[in-house]
C-alpha cells in the first residue's frame, strides 16, 4: 500500500494515469466527443443558456467515461435531470405567476419563485390541481400542452430516473449514452422549436 512518506496519507494513481484512458469497449475520447458535440450542435438556437451548459456537463461526463467507466451511467443520469430540468424552464417561461395554491380549503397567492417549495408542501394550483411539481407531472403536462410528444418515451425516461434513486443496478455502454443525448436534444428541440418568419417561411437558424 503505497504512502505519501511527507505527509503519511496514501497515495492515490498518478497523473499520468489518471490522463490514460482505459475503459474497454470505448472510442477515443477525442473521437467520442466529437460524435457528442455534433448531436449538441443540433440544439436550437432559442434553447436557454441554462440548459445548454446542464447538456454540455452531460457531454463532457459521457466522455470523461473513457478514463472511469463508471462516468458513462452518471452521464446518463444526468441526461434525464437535462430533461426535467428543461421541463421546469419551460413551464417557468410559458407561467410566470404569480400562482393561486389551494390546501385544504385554505388559499394563498405566490410568485414564482416560492411555487415549487410549497408544492412540496402538498399546496397546489388551483387551476392545475393534478401538476404536483414532479418529473411526472411535468412530462404530463408538457404533453397536454403540445410540446413534446405523447409517444410513451418520456414516460420511460421518468422511470428509468426514478430508478437509479431506488436500485443503482444499471450499467450503461456508449452506444446507450449516446441514444440517451440524442433523445435530450430531441426533447429540448420540441421545447424550444425553431420559429418561422411570417413571409418568407424560411427557417430562423
């Protein structure tokens, strides 16, 4: 068991070692970055700033998996907490209060910025009495609203997080990783779609 002599700590893997990449099963690191930035690139120029730095920590633990294989399932973890996150933004941007919440029979108003504490306090608005605050009911309601498919595949995103909260049992390979990012963009492109000019009908970049 190796020792710092100094400082009488362990000594952990050098540097050198740290910068060797050396999970199997794995593309270069440059080689798989540059897979991942070109499906980032397809994100909309309208998506928030927030949500394209959460995607790019994405990207960057997915890569980061070729020196600790471990990183890939974190990075897919991740990529649903970019859609919840996306989600809450969203539903931030098209309602931005103040809110009427309802708790047995007793009513208050508050601004945004105290709706999501007291939704976990069991209050609720009280013209959208079912929208609790969670993954599910954000994905529910983002499908009411039309803005993002109602294919079933978010559905199996919320259970897929909630079960790495219950049973860490998953192991996830690049390939999956990198269906998982492109489900992301996908879901955040249909948040924030492209807009069309109203004369030419070309597509807004």
């Amino acid at each position: 068991m190796p020792f710092d002599e100094q400082n009488r700590v362990r000594a952990g893997r050098s540097l050198e070692e740290l910068r060797t990449p050396r999970s199997w099963g794995m593309p270069s690191p440059e080689i798989f970055d540059g897979a991942l930035l070109n499906i980032e690139d397809q994100l909309g120029s309208s998506v928030p700033e927030e949500v394209r730095k959460r995607i790019g920590v994405t990207r960057n633990l997915a890569v980061y998996g070729a020196f600790c294989y471990d990183f890939i399932t974190v990075s897919v973890f991740w990529s649903f907490t970019c859609v919840e996150m996306a989600l809450w933004t969203k539903f931030r941007e098209l309602n931005p209060g103040p809110f009427v919440l309802e708790k047995k029979k007793e009513q208050m108003t508050v601004p945004l910025e105290q709706l999501q504490g007291n939704l976990r306090l069991h209050w609720r608005i009280v013209e959208m009495q079912q929208f609790n605050g969670s993954f599910r009911s954000l994905v529910d309601w983002a499908i009411g609203e039309g803005l993002v498919s109602c294919d079933g595949s978010l559905g199996d995103i919320v259970q897929l997080r909630n079960s790495f909260a219950h049973e860490f049992g998953h192991v996830w390979d690049a390939p999956m990783a990198v269906e998982v990012f492109e489900k992301v963009v996908e879901v955040v492109n249909h948040l924030w779609p492209v807009e069309l000019p109203p004369k030419d009908g070309a597509l807004i970049a």
